[in-house]
C-alpha cells in the first residue's frame, strides 16, 4: 500500500524495475489509486481471480492512497505517471481527473460518474475507459426516496465533497428539493478530517434528515459515518447497501461490487492485449435499494409498505 509520505521509495521501486526481470517474471503489475482504502478493492480482485490473475503468480496489485485528503491525489498521480504499470485502475471522480491529467503512458480504467462524461459512453476517451457509474443520475431519486420513508421531513442536509461529479449531484439533489418543495443545507466534507465537525453541526439546524452524496470518502469511512449520524436521530440515506448493512437507514445505487468486477474484466482484456479506445465505456445494469428495519424502529419510524415492497433487501 502506497501513501503520499512513500513517494521517494515508489520513485526508486520504479527504477529499480527492469523491464527484462518484468518479463523474467511474468506478472502484470497494476496500480489501484483512490482518495482513501474502500471495500471494493476485494470486488476487483475477485473479478480477477475469475478470469485467472493470481496475485503473487502471475499479477501484482500496488495500492496508492490520499489519506482521504482529494488535494493530495494531482500529486500521487504525477508520481503514478512515472512507475512502469501494465495498467491503473482509478476509483472516484476526483482520482479519475488526476489521473486522466498526469498518466499519458499507460491504460486507465476508471471507475466514477465522470467516466465518459461531455462525451459519447460508447467511446472510450484517449487511455481511459471503465464504468460510469451514473450517480449524477442517481442522484435525484435520493430526496425522493428519503421524503417517502419520512413524509413530514422538510429541512434535508446533504454531505458532498469538493470533486465535480459531487458538485453535479447535489444540483441534482437541488433540482429534486425544488420540485418537491424541501429545504436543503449544503454541508461540503473537504477531506476525511472534516466528516466529524460536518455532522456536528447538524444537531444546531433542525434538520429532518439526511443525504450522503455518492463519495469514496464516505463508503471508506462507513462505519464511522454510521456511528456519527446515530446520535443525531435522523435518517439517512446512502449510495450503497454497505452504508446500510453498518446501520444506515436507507440506500439506493449502482451494486458498486458488481460494477467493480467488471474494472476487472475489462483490466483482463487491456493485459491481454486490447486497447482502452477499443473498450466502450460500460454503464452499471442493476441499481439496489437497501432498507435497514432494525435502524427504522430505532428512529421510531414506520416505513412505507410500497417501499419495502420496492427494496432489493430488508435489513432486519
């Protein structure tokens, strides 16, 4: 695992690299950079596994963090650009931009609602390719979902980072509260350290809820961000059934495990040879609504029986 205080021992493990020992060896080397450590790394390397890559024999995944501080990721990718990987495979927004800035040299592929972004999802765009994971689509149907399991909220606050698929969901967000005539309260998380003081401020607004818009911030602090969100009594809802397996309230996203394995397919057939501009941008094809029933009765709230009836698992 590769952190920002290791940038001089990458820089010398790449040059230490010969391609001829590469070669000797047989074993693609992958890099795998995001802000922070998510569960979703054991996705990609299942999907590996399936298609017959087995680290320590025939393949070597090098895992780079920001220490869940975005500003930090511009840097780690410049460093990235210079290690000889087969390939890198990127997860959230703003590791994606990073990387589509600093890395010309190699393949991406991405994992984020900006893949594909201001251009065709059937074309691939330059080394990059991957899974656009669509929350900005997604994004709307968070407030709707949240305002039919507690009608009577009005004043919703909503968490997002500083990258730019965020910025576009919360304009999704917004468009929704607009429509349905609901208060919001931006509360922007710049880095991990600023998670706790976000939710501390809740307790002062008299808010009736809350939105966790789609981040790797949030799904690498989920259990964190379960236990902080408890003592304020008000429900939530979250990108991902992970949030709601922790104790969440509610979800409702693309399966990130699945889209995650499909990174993988996708790493398979870029080291056997094919190109990102040959592999069209892949949209996610199953979107999970979560409800966790033991969370609703500790909230004192009685969900709706046509949402349960809608949700892909009860959590009792």
């Amino acid at each position: 695992m590769i952190r920002r205080r290791e940038f001089i021992t990458l820089l010398g493990g790449a040059a230490a690299w010969p391609m001829a020992a590469r070669a000797q060896t047989k074993r693609a080397r992958i890099g795998w950079f995001t802000v922070a450590p998510h569960p979703y790394l054991d996705a990609f390397r299942r999907g590996l596994r399936e298609l017959g890559w087995i680290e320590g024999e025939n393949i070597v995944i090098e895992e780079t963090y920001a220490d869940g501080h975005p500003e930090r990721l511009p840097g780690l990718a410049a460093v990235l650009a210079r290690v000889p990987y087969d390939l890198v495979t990127v997860s959230g927004s703003d590791a994606v931009e990073a990387a589509r800035a600093a890395i010309q040299s190699f393949p991406i592929v991405g994992v984020s609602s900006t893949v594909g972004m201001g251009g065709s999802l059937a074309r691939s765009e330059g080394n990059l390719t991957g899974i656009a994971l669509l929350f900005d689509e997604v994004a709307s149907k968070w407030l709707e979902l949240l305002v039919e399991a507690v009608p009577a909220a009005r004043r919703i606050g909503v968490l997002f980072d500083t990258s730019p698929s965020n910025a576009q969901q919360f304009r999704a967000v917004a468009v929704s509260a607009e429509r349905l005539g609901k208060t919001l309260l931006p509360l922007r998380i710049d880095n991990v350290d600023m998670i706790r003081d976000a939710l501390g401020r809740v307790r002062d607004e008299k808010l009736d809820g809350l939105i966790f818009i789609s981040s790797p911030l949030f799904t690498a602090n989920a259990t964190r961000i379960v236990e902080l969100v408890q003592p304020t009594g008000l429900p939530a809802i979250y990108e991902t059934r992970l949030l709601a397996a922790r104790g969440g309230l509610m979800s409702y996203g693309p399966d990130l495990n699945e889209a995650f394995r499909r990174a993988a397919a996708y790493s398979d057939r870029i080291l056997k040879g094919a190109k990102p501009a040959d592999l069209p941008i892949e949209r996610p094809t199953r979107f999970e609504l979560a409800v966790n029933l033991k969370t609703a009765r500790a909230l004192g709230l009685e969900v709706p029986p046509m949402l349960l009836a809608r949700a892909d698992e009860v959590i009792e």
